[in-house]
C-alpha cells in the first residue's frame, strides 16, 4: 500500500514537467509542421487548413539543391565531429578522472553557466527602470 502511494506521488511531480515539453517543445514542433505543410495568400501568410506540399517541392529546385546538398554535408560532418569529441571527453572524464571526475565535469560544464548567467544579467538591465 505504501509504495503505490509513493509511485503516485513522483507520477504526480512529473506532471509539471511533461506538460511544460508538451507545450515548449512539442508545441512549437506541431506549429511548424502546419505551416509548412499549408498553402499561402498572395501575400505569402501560411493559410492553415489548406495541405499542400507545394512547399516541400521547391527544395527540389535546381538552384536549390547545391545549397541543401552543402547543409546536408555541414550538419553531418559537424554532428560527427561533436560524437567523436563528445565520446572522447566523455570517456577520458570516466576512465580516468579518478577523484577529480566532478571537478573535470564542472569545468565541462562552465561555459554554458556563464552564458546562462550572461542572459540574465542582459535581461535584467533591459528590464530595469533605465533599461
């Protein structure tokens, strides 16, 4: 009886968060299906409920291939590039980081705290009375 209490509670506490990807993430993901998938007014404004694949076409185009094709290679090669450095750090922090694993780990992840850190002061000096 215990447990199933215990289960429901952290099921519970995960609601929040599933709710806040469905609609920060999912959400937006859905929005731009729709809009790439409907048709648009003179004035190029997406029509919602009107499907077309119109606009899936014209990536087709020959003008446009030599630009998706050099996408297509950059996005690869630079997904590859961060596997093999990822798995590299990732195992030499594991394999032989004996007791400085967290400090290593903490210096890894550094940079994106100082740019998270950066965002809010930038947000706080646009938010305030002089801003």
């Amino acid at each position: 009886m215990e447990r199933s209490r215990s289960s429901w509670f952290w099921r519970a506490l995960s609601w929040p968060g599933a709710v806040w990807l469905l609609v920060l993430f999912v959400g937006p993901l859905v929005l731009m299906l729709a809009i790439a998938l409907s048709q648009t007014d003179i004035v190029g404004r997406p029509l919602l409920g009107s499907w077309s694949l119109t606009s899936f076409g014209q990536l087709f185009q020959p003008h446009v291939l030599p630009i998706l094709g050099r996408t297509l290679i950059y996005a690869l090669t630079i997904v590859g590039v961060c596997l093999v450095l990822g798995y590299a750090v990732a195992y030499t922090v594991s394999r032989y980081g004996g007791r400085a694993k967290n400090l290593l780990l903490l210096l890894l992840m550094l940079p994106w705290l100082v740019d998270y850190l950066i965002r809010i002061y930038a947000l706080l000096q646009l938010l305030s009375s002089e801003g």
